[in-house]
C-alpha cells in the first residue's frame, strides 16, 4: 500500500516516520474494516529522516521493519531485519558484534545480495524451528 504523507521528514528520526506512517495507513485501512496490527509491516521511507547510520530497522521481536528507501530491495537486508522481528539479535564474534559472517543477523562488510549465500546460523535457526 502506498501511503501518502503529510509532513516533513528531513531530519526527523525514522521511528517518527515510521509512526507518521502508521497513523496515515490506518486511517485508510479503517475505511476497509481492517486494521494496521493484524499486517507485518515494511516501511520504506527517504534516507533525508535521521537513520543514525543504519540502513534499515526492525523492530525485536515485532511486525514492523523500516528501510532507507534505496535499501528496501537488498534481500539479505531484509532477511536480516526480519530475524529481528523473530527476536534475534546480532550475531558476533571475536569482539566484533557482526562478526558472525555465517548468520544474516552478522556478516557486516562481508553480507551482500551477490553472496555468500546465507541465512541464520545454526543457533538461531534452531530457535525458529527450521
Ligand atoms: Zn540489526
């Protein structure tokens, strides 16, 4: 769904955006008898709000994640913030907090949508239960 917004997003934080965007969306799916909490959500916005650095976002655990509009088609990305949606957290090692370059939710420099292939390592893939 495409949401038009009302406000000015230069330099506000993402968050605000992404919740800008929520009360907008609901408005429209109100108008359907549906409501905003029974979809995931993926928000994708201009990179002129304040991203703090990140590419994208996603909320731990929720249904909501949030790109940098020139982001939101990077699978691995995707993958990445979804598995915070399940919960996880980043994957390190060796003092790197991304360090883990066998996991979606590590890989930092190394993580590309022109590989390594990848999903979550073993741990986390036991927890979901794959
Ligand atoms: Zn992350």
């Amino acid at each position: 769904m495409e949401v038009p917004i009302n406000e000015t997003f230069a330099g506000i934080p993402s968050g605000t955006g992404s919740n800008f965007n929520s009360i907008y969306a609901q408005e429209i799916l109100a108008e359907y008898g549906m409501n905003l909490g029974d979809f995931n959500i993926m928000h994708v916005m201009p990179s002129e709000l304040e991203w703090n650095g990140a590419a994208a976002w996603g909320q731990k655990p929720g249904t909501v994640t949030a790109f940098r509009d020139q982001y939101a088609d990077h699978v691995h990305i995707q993958v990445h913030e979804v598995g915070h949606n399940f919960g996880f957290g980043h994957s390190g090692f060796d003092g790197d907090g991304y360090g883990d370059h066998s996991c979606s939710m590590g890989g930092g420099q190394a993580a590309s949508d022109d590989g390594p292939a990848m999903c979550f390592n073993g741990v986390k893939s036991f927890y979901t239960d794959w």
